[in-house]
C-alpha cells in the first residue's frame, strides 16, 4: 500500500488524473471505476482539463459505477447515473453506450446485483478504481461490518452517512434514500488498481483506521491492505492523523519517475 501525501485537493487531482491518464495511453479502451461525492471532483476536473486540450484521448475509455441509491429513477439529479453523467461522462465527452452501472430502480434488486457482478466481469474487470472515503470508514456504500469478501449487493445506510450526504438533499436527511446498491468489497478488490483519494481533516480519522490500523471489517476500507496494488493520495488535513507520515512523504519523496503511482 503506498500513501501519497499532497499539498492540497487540487494537487491530488492532478496526480490521480495523471495515472488516469497514463492508464488510457496504455490501454485507450480502459474501464475506468469511478466514485461520487465531493472528494473526486478535482480529479474529474483535471482528467476533462487534458481531454480538452488534447493530452489524453478518452474516446474508448469505459466507465464503471461505484454504487447506487436504491430508489431514485436515473433523471433524479442526485442518483449517482446522473451524478457520473454530468461529472465525468459529458465533460469527458462519452456517451451513455461508455457506461456501467447497477439498476437501482430494478424490480428484482437482487438479481440486478449479481446481474452488475456479471457485466463488469463480462467486461474484463475494472483497471483502475477510483475509491472516496466515508468518515465512517466506508468505501462505495460498504458500511463498517460490511464483509471484505461481500458482492455487489444491496445495503442499508448508516445515519452518519445519511447525515453526510443530507448536503445533496436540500439537507433534508430524510429525503436522503436509506437502501443501496454498491459494489461489494470484494468486487472492489477484483479492480487491477485501487486509488483512494481523501481530503480534509473530517476524513483524519478513517484513513488513519485504513492505513495504520487492523484490516477489519469494522473500518471497510482497511480492506486495501489486502490489495497488491493500492494507492492513497491524502492531503496534509486528512493526513493530520497518521502516524508514519514521515515515511510516506520520505519513500514517495525517493520514488522514481517512471514508477508513476
Ligand atoms: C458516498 C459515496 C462514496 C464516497 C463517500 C464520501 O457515501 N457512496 O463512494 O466515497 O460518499 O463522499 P465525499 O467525497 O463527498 O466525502
């Protein structure tokens, strides 16, 4: 596990934008997983700002969904369909035909669970995923205690993070959906790269549970310890709680260029 420590969110998404990149010249056609929430915002930014000026060609990359509200028909703003649509599928110029994700609106739940396992394998895998943190510890919808081996399957929020995300719910926590779908732990792991990208003082506490503390299912994302490829790339304020700081900055400091992350 490598811990990557910026200066700031804008730095970190350039850098996680730059591996991006260097995956799509490697691989034009790459699946790439993706997450919401504030945290990946720069990312998308910096990823679009090289399309643009023509430094990456995104036209056959693919992109993945991370989870789900159970719920919300995709023409709610805030289903995470519409949320990838308007962060990274338009800016980047791809089509709904680049998309996959899990039916959260399906009658039968359950079968559109396994149904999502079966195309992403179908489509070779995730190459690289893009994972936020919850403050609790979770990673797509996993709560604490959610198996490490688990698929993708529907789950039940926590308060806490109905209380986080009530910010895209005119801060209504009710109106924040109590069912997901998500991606399980262990379909997470099947993703050939893992970056973790985390900012601010109010994630401190879960990357340090993650990083340093033991792999449980209590802290899901604690689950990237078991990873062979895993990258965390914290700011200084979500940084403030790890004790081996340190070291991260000094061997990331000693990383050859060619390494990339
Ligand atoms: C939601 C998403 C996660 C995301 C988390 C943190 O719970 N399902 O994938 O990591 O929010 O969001 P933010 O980056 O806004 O703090």
């Amino acid at each position: 596990m490598e811990v990557v420590i910026v200066a700031d969110a804008r730095s970190g998404g350039d850098l996680v934008a730059e591996a991006v990149a260097s995956l799509i010249d490697r691989r034009p056609d790459a699946l790439l997983g993706v997450a919401t929430g504030s945290t990946p915002a720069p990312v998308y930014e910096a990823l679009a700002a090289r399309a643009r000026s023509g430094r990456v060609d995104t036209k056959a990359l693919r992109i993945a969904q991370l989870d789900e509200y159970v719920g919300l028909p995709p023409e709610h703003p805030e289903s995470y369909r519409a949320v990838i649509r308007r962060e990274v599928l338009e800016p980047l110029g791809l089509d709904d035909d680049a998309f996959l994700g899990p039916d959260g609106m399906a009658a039968d739940l359950s079968e559109a669970c396994s149904a999502y396992d079966r195309a992403l394998a179908a489509a070779g895998g995730v190459d690289l995923q893009l994972l936020g943190i919850g403050t609790d510890g979770h990673i797509g919808f996993n709560e604490p205690c959610s198996s490490l081996a688990s698929r993708t399957r529907i789950k039940t929020l926590t308060r806490r993070t109905r209380r986080d995300n009530a910010r895209f719910f005119d801060d209504d926590e009710e109106r924040v959906p109590r069912h997901v779908i998500t991606q399980g732990v262990g379909t997470i792991l099947e993703a050939r790269h893992l970056v973790l990208f985390a900012t601010g003082e109010g994630k401190a506490e879960a990357v340090a549970a993650a990083v340093e503390g033991p792999v449980s299912a209590a802290c899901p994302a604690s689950a990237l310890q078991l990873h062979p490829h895993a990258t965390i790339v914290v700011d200084e304020a979500a940084a403030s709680a790890l004790t081996r700081a340190d070291y991260f900055r000094q061997a990331y400091a000693a990383k050859p260029d060619w390494q990339g992350l």
